[in-house]
C-alpha cells in the first residue's frame, strides 16, 4: 500500500481512521443516501424475478461449505448467480416460501454486469475512501447481495473476510451498506473488536480434485465472549478489516435484513490461483473509474 498524496477529498478523519486501526472496523452512519439503498432494492427485485430457480439449486450455507462446491458456486466470480438460504426448501426439494423470500444472496460481480450495482460501486466517496485507507490502485473483486430473509435468514459463522479472499501481502478491506435497518432482532453484523490483530486462521481454496476445502492455518477457537454488535440504520457503511473476525445470526423476526458488500484488494497483490473466486480475463477487475 502506498502513501502517495491522495487526489481526492478525504472521507475519514484522522480520528476515524484510528479508530478503524484499533478495532477493525468503523461504522459510517449515511454513507448512502436512503434512494440509493432503495435503488438497489428494487434491481434486487428484479433480478431475482427474472431468475428461474430450476436451473439450480445451489444453498448457501457456512455450515456446510461442500454443498457450496458446485460448478454454480466456484463458476459465480465473475457472473450474477442466485444462492438460496438453507432452510428455503421442503423435505421434497420444493421451496418453502416465495421465490422472493427463499434467496439467501446474489453474488459476485453485480459490480461489473449490472449498471445499477455498478453505479453504486464506483463513487468518488468510495474512491476517496479507498485512497484514506491506503490503497494505491484498489481493484473491486467481488460484490453481493445479501437478503437475510425474514423468519429463514441463516447463520454466518465468525470468519475473516482474508479467508475467502487472500492475497500476498493481505490487502481486502469489506465494505458492507446497510439497505436496511440492520439491528440484534433481524440479524446484524457482529465483530470481535481488536480481532484483526489475531492473525489469519484459515484459507478457503479449490481442491485439487474439485470443490473447495479450508486449509487451517491456526486451530485456536476465536474469542466469542468478545463479540459486539454492530446495529445500523439503513444508509450506514461498516468497513471490515480483512483479518477482522465477525459473523451475523439468524433472522428468526418478520422483517428482512437486506445489505451489499463490496470487497477491494490491492491490484499490486498476488493474487493465488488457489483461491475460490476466479475471474475470466474477459471480465478484468477494475477500480473506481466513474
Ligand atoms: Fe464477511
């Protein structure tokens, strides 16, 4: 990372970005605008409308990550795919609820493929905010939309996002909006602050047979007494440190929890082969270009 003079108007106070140092994470309340939000709602709508769940079944579920391994999960890098929550189905394999209601997440290059995400994912904020966090030439490597349905909305078990997406040194940064309120009964952000200091406990790769596996790097179980939760309202911006631990719990409320993420590395970084999300040449990573 670089410490070139920064072109753009800064986004985060010195203190900010101390805080961010200490803790992992910073919460930026009305770092979007609520039309904003409401906009990638309803393209969210829309894509799945437009989607026709027979041509896969594939569950999203940290539990379980071998369900995952299918050629839809480890082929999603650089297209639109649709992941149902793990509870969405009957006994027979018939959703349970609404199309609508049963989409755990969309993922990982609405960023690149569709204009509306791409819109919201290339701002001078988010440039600015890029270059205060230290990155000379940050690249956009994935994106998702995350529904955290009402009654089903899954468990994401305590993890760092340099798990799934490493480079050589460590560069991703999480960016998480909230479209929506997010708070302890629909199922927000929690992290462990300070947690980043811990150093990176595992590895999510292709497995030379196919699939993926985790390759365990450290054993030792996170501190979860540590956990705080991280309530926002709609329009806030969590920035994740890469190696931060954090999770997020069941939605078991009649209200949705809806949130995109964005997730940069350094462009400069090695990134391995190894790694889960890969990208066809033909769909480049880009910046923040607008
Ligand atoms: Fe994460």
């Amino acid at each position: 990372m670089s410490s070139e003079v920064n072109p753009l108007m800064s986004k985060l106070l010195p203190e900010q970005l101390s805080r961010y140092e200490r803790d992992g994470f910073l919460v930026l309340e009305d770092f979007v605008t609520a039309e904003a939000c409401d906009r990638l709602r309803e393209r969210a709508q829309k894509l799945v409308a437009a989607f026709d769940p027979s041509e896969v079944r594939s569950i999203f579920s940290t539990h379980e990550q071998t369900r995952t391994s299918d050629d839809y999960f480890l082929g999603s890098g650089d297209k639109i795919r649709f992941f149902f929550e793990e509870e969405a189905f009957d006994e027979k394999g018939g959703l349970r609820q609404a199309k609508e209601h049963s989409i755990n997440k969309i993922g990982h290059a609405l960023h690149d493929l569709d204009e509306v995400f791409a819109e919201f994912s290339r701002t001078p904020d988010l440039a600015a905010l890029a270059s205060d966090l230290g990155y000379a030439r940050p690249v956009l490597i994935q994106s998702m939309y995350i529904f955290k349905q009402p009654n089903i909305g899954g468990e994401v078990t305590c993890h760092q996002d340099a798990t799934f997406l490493y480079t050589e040194p460590l560069s991703v940064t999480g960016l998480w909006f909230a479209l929506e309120d997010a708070s302890l009964e629909n199922g927000c952000l929690w992290a462990i602050p300070g947690g980043h200091r811990l150093g990176l406990k595992k590895r999510f790769v292709r497995a030379k047979d196919g699939g993926t596996r985790f390759e365990v790097l450290d054993e030792s179980a996170w501190p979860l007494d540590q956990l705080v939760p991280l309530e926002v309202k709609k329009g806030a911006l969590i920035i994740l440190h890469g190696l931060l631990p954090h999770m997020s719990r069941t939605n078991r409320s009649p209200r949705s929890r809806h949130a995109y993420t964005l997730h940069l590395i350094e462009s400069g970084c090695e990134y391995p082969a190894t790694n889960w999300l890969q990208r066809s040449p033909k769909l480049p990573l880009r910046s923040f270009e607008f």
